[in-house]
C-alpha cells in the first residue's frame, strides 16, 4: 500500500502541543515585539493552522527580516545537498519565539569586559578566555585503615 507524502505527513508529534500547553494561546505571544535583526526560533503551534511554517523549517533559527501587523518573515537556511539554501519564509507571530541562543555569550562579553576593566584597575593580566575541562588534580585514595594492597591471582589447584 502506498505512502502518503502530503504536505503535513510526518507531522503527527512535531506540531502536537506540548503537555499542559493545550488551550487558550497567552496574550503575550501576541503582544511580544519583534524587529528586523531579532534571533528566533520557529517553532509551529498545532492550535493555529494559519500562517503555519512547513515541516522542514520547524525548530528552525532564523533572524527576521520583515514585519508586519500579524506576521515576522524569517531568514532560515536549509540543508539540501551538500549546501545550506537561504529561505525566507513569512510566519505568523504564533508560530515565532524570541530564541536564547545568544543569551549565555552576551552575559559572557558583559562578564569579560568587568573583568578586563577590573584587572586593568589592578594592573594584572587575566584570562578571559574559556578552558576546556581539565583532567582532575591527584589524590590518594585511603582512609584509616584502608591502606592499598596487592591483589594477586590464586594459583590454580585441581581437586581431583
């Protein structure tokens, strides 16, 4: 039997809603601003079939290049091949969030510049760089009593 290929198909947990999330959408979906620039993740919302991004896109980040009183147009770039493809795709704000992408490196520059400027008071150099996750220190493993000890094979013995 054959295999239904429409536009939605796949899409039965990707656009389901999520736990508790059911219901009335908040007004504050409605009421977040967008600009041209913004960073954000498109992310589809079952309850609304309008303006609906299609599947490929969902989860999807982009940054916004147009607004408008009901809907952001969004710059994505999809895989296809071996080379990422910009698309630009209009989306209604339902199906749109503000991503959190950038929000650990902007308070990583803003920690780094009190830093620098800390240091530069000081008169000291300081590493603002990030480390890797270094092996740990050396440690002796006893307690009282728990002192290491030799463990050697039993000699093999037949009982015959």
């Amino acid at each position: 039997m054959g295999h239904s290929a429409g536009l939605r198909a796949g899409t039965r947990y990707a656009f389901q809603r999520g736990f508790k999330k059911r219901g009335t959408i908040p007004l504050s979906t409605y009421l977040r601003q967008y600009k041209v620039g913004d960073i954000v993740d498109v992310v589809a919302n079952g309850a609304v079939q309008k303006g609906m991004p299609f599947k490929d896109f969902h989860g999807k980040t982009g940054v916004i290049y147009n607004v408008t009183p009901t809907s952001v147009g969004v710059i994505l770039h999809k895989q296809v091949g071996n080379r990422y493809i910009e698309k630009r795709v209009n989306v209604r704000i339902e199906h749109v969030r503000k991503s959190r992408s950038r929000e650990e490196f902007l308070n990583r520059v803003k920690e780094n510049a009190a830093k620098r400027r800390e240091a530069k008071e000081q008169g000291k150099s300081v590493q603002l760089k990030r480390q890797p996750a270094m092996p740990r220190e050396a440690r002796t493993v006893s307690t009282k009593g728990n002192w290491p000890e030799s463990v050697v094979p039993v000699p093999y013995e037949t009982t015959i």
